[in-house]
C-alpha cells in the first residue's frame, strides 16, 4: 500500500466505526459506543502518522503517542480530551475497569463524551485534508 492508500484506509476505517458508535449510542450500549469512539481517533490519528511519516503506523493505541508523532498542533484542551478518551480503551479492555467504567457510563457522561470525540473527529478530518 502506498501513503495514500494507507490514509485512505485509516480514514474509511474511522468512517465505518463511527457508524457502529452511533449504533452502539442508539441501542444504549454506552461503554462500548466510548470504547468504539476511542478507535475512531485512534485510527484517523494513524491516518496523519501515515501521512506524515511515510511508514505504516505502530500497532499501539495511546492517542497522545500517536499524534505525538504526528505534525498535529493540537491544543491543551483537545489534548485533555487525548488523555481521557484514552481511559475508555483500557476501561473497556480490563475486567478489573470494565465493570466501573459501565456503572459510570450513564447517558448523559456518554453523550458528552461521544459529543466531544466526533468534534474531534470533524476537526481532525478538516486537518489531514490541508
């Protein structure tokens, strides 16, 4: 695959998962439409690690490493956002969080939540498009 084709899966990838987020936010499924949005950051972040190092992205899914290897200007807020999106990954993952983080997705924390990481999602694509 070459760069373009790299990007292009990395975004079609996200596109198609936050699809099955909003499914997932739909039928109530609250830790796993979070844990899904995770993976929709995650990949679009993998996208601009594509682009912007010419090298298939490493399988690791700490969004602040990835768009730390990134030419991303991201501010502190969105970079707070990196760091607390990251949680639901490993919230979701272990059974030793799983059932907590569960208790703590209530509707409203996930709408504001899943809110927040299509925002992200809408800004980041308007960025890797420049």
């Amino acid at each position: 695959m070459d760069k373009t084709q790299q990007i292009e899966y990395w975004l079609s990838s996200a596109a198609h998962d936050l699809d099955v987020a909003e499914t997932l936010f739909q039928n109530e499924k609250y830790d796993w439409c979070l844990f899904i949005g995770h993976l929709v950051i995650e990949k679009v972040l993998k996208g601009f690690y594509a682009r912007d190092k010419g090298k298939i992205p490493p399988k690791i899914h700490n969004l602040l490493k990835l768009a730390d290897n990134t030419k991303l200007n991201l501010s502190k807020e969105q970079r707070r956002l990196l760091g607390r999106v990251n949680d639901f990954n490993m919230e979701v993952r272990y059974p030793e969080h799983k059932f907590s983080f569960y208790k703590l997705c209530t509707k409203d924390f996930a709408e504001e939540y899943f809110f927040k990481i299509k925002e992200l999602y809408q800004w980041l694509l308007s960025q890797i498009k420049q």
